[in-house]
C-alpha cells in the first residue's frame, strides 16, 4: 500500500513539473512573437507596400512636426499643412507622413441668362460669363461669386446668387440623380427589384413552355386521329353509325325471340343449320316417316 501511494505521488509530481515547464516555454514564445518588430517605413511614398511607422505626435519635438511631411520635390511640411497642388486639387500632410490629395467637387452652375458656364484662367469650378464684381452672395461666411449654385442637390433644393441675392428653386433631376445606387436603402430595393424581374422571367418561360407543349401535343393528337382515318378508309371497312347498330340488334333480339318461339311449340324437332336448310340436304322426321 506504502508503495502505492509513493507511485502515486511520484506520477503527480511529474505533471506538475511537466505542465510548468510548458506554460514557461509558451511564455517565452509569446514574448519572442512581441519582440519581433513589424517592417514599417517613415517614407511611404518610395516603399508603398509597407505600412507606415507609428508614430506619437504629442511627444514629438516642435522641430519634428516642422517637418513631418516631405512632398516629392523636397519640400517639407508640418503636421495637418493644407496646400493646393492645383486649381482643383488639395493636399494636407496627415499623422502618417504622408501627404493625401483629393479633388475638389464643383457644384452645377446655374446662368440666369440660359448661357452655358465656362471655366476661366486659374479657376477649377466654371462659372457664368457675366459675373459683375462686388455683387457676390455670402453664405455660411463663404463669398459666392454671381450665378454660382450655393446648395448641392442633395437637399432637393438648388440656391443661386443672383447680384448680390439669394434665390432657392426646387431641384427636379432625373432618376439617376435621385437614387443613390450605393447606400443601404437603396441596394436593398435593387435587390428586390432584380429578384422581382427574374420570379417574373422565369413565369414568362414556365408559361411559353406550357402553351409550346400543349400546341405540339395537339398537333400529335391530329396527326394520329388522321393517321387511323386513312387507314380505315383504305382497309375498306366503314364504323357503324348510332343507327346501324339500333337496327342490328333489333334483328338479333327478333331471331332470338323467333327461335325461342320455335323450340316451345317444336321441342322434338332438330333446328338444321343455316347451310343445311339453305342447301336442301335437311330431311326432317316426318318425311323419313313418309319415305
């Protein structure tokens, strides 16, 4: 028993050791997975497959946010620096060092006149042709200049400055321009709508199948009845009508009621068959009797 609860321990010690070490070494690769550093680059633009070092800005000296962005001719730039690249394009120097670019989104001129907007020298946005100095509209503290359209469509409204004034119509644009293909709401009746076209599709087919089918078995009923017509009528055997048959089974039941007649009032007598009585060869009893 001693010996038995000496194995005992012994094989218990021995899983705890065991289990100890193993929590240790995965430890140790959990740490050695922390320690091995990500590649990263401080210039994304000349290595754009790798990300961008992480970097804190509010420890980061004066010096260092002076020059946080460096454009590809040299220049460097601080920190959230906005600058235009040209008339239509603007840039800004993000936390990333690098410097992103968008294109700006002219809104749709509207000229009083009917005359189309044109673009003029160092402007992105065309604009109307007789635009007057000092009669722009401001909004929102942002000048517009005369004929300038002042709210997206978006707003189901257009305003305009008009010398100096404001003036708001209804915007009334066709369906693409209404619908937003790309939202939530409206993929989701373009979804329905699809499936609506295809269960509508797919009756039409069902439907063109069930009319093919019945029209070519009709055709194969009529070719068969014409098939059976001709072959009677070149067998040279006619159906009997509704009349002919009244008429023959009429004849049936008299000869059967003759013949029934015959054998009540003549028991003994042998009826001959037809071919006997129609040939004469027949001799009934009384004329053996005679002879």
């Amino acid at each position: 028993m001693a010996e038995l609860r000496a194995v005992i321990t012994a094989a218990v010690l021995i899983a705890l050791i065991l289990a100890a070490v193993g929590e240790n070494s995965k430890r140790l690769h959990v740490r050695d997975d922390h320690s091995k550093p990500v590649p990263c680059t401080n210039n994304p633009q000349m290595n754009p497959n790798l990300p961008p070092c992480p970097v804190d800005s509010a420890q980061s000296t004066s010096l260092e946010r002076a020059h946080w962005c460096r454009a590809p001719n040299g220049t460097f730039f601080p920190l959230g620096y906005t600058y235009m690249q040209s008339v239509c394009s603007m840039c800004q120097c993000t936390i990333s060092r690098v410097i992103r670019c968008s294109t700006l989104q002219c809104l749709p001129a509207y000229c009083i006149d009917d005359t189309m907007p044109y673009r003029k020298e160092g402007q992105c946005c065309a604009q109307c042709g007789y635009e007057a100095p000092g009669n722009s509209c401001a909004y929102n503290g942002i000048s517009f200049p005369h004929g300038s359209v002042m709210k997206s469509v978006e707003n189901k409204m257009q305003c305009w400055c008009q010398w100096g004034s404001i003036e708001c119509r209804d915007y009334v644009g066709s369906l693409f321009q209404a619908v937003d293909f790309w939202s939530d709401k409206s993929a989701i009746y373009i979804i329905v709508v699809v499936l609506c076209i295809v269960l509508i599709f797919g009756i039409l087919i069902c439907c063109s199948c069930t009319l093919l089918y019945y029209y070519y078995y009709q055709r194969y009923q009529q070719s068969m009845q014409q098939e059976y017509n001709q072959y009677i009528n070149s067998a040279g055997w006619q159906p009997m009508s509704e009349e002919d048959q009244n008429a023959a089974d009429l004849t049936a039941e008299e000869k059967r009621a003759e013949a029934e007649q015959y054998q009540a009032s003549n028991p003994n007598d042998f009826v001959p068959p037809p071919y006997a009585a129609y040939h004469n060869s027949f001799v009934s009893a009384d004329e053996e009797k005679q002879n």
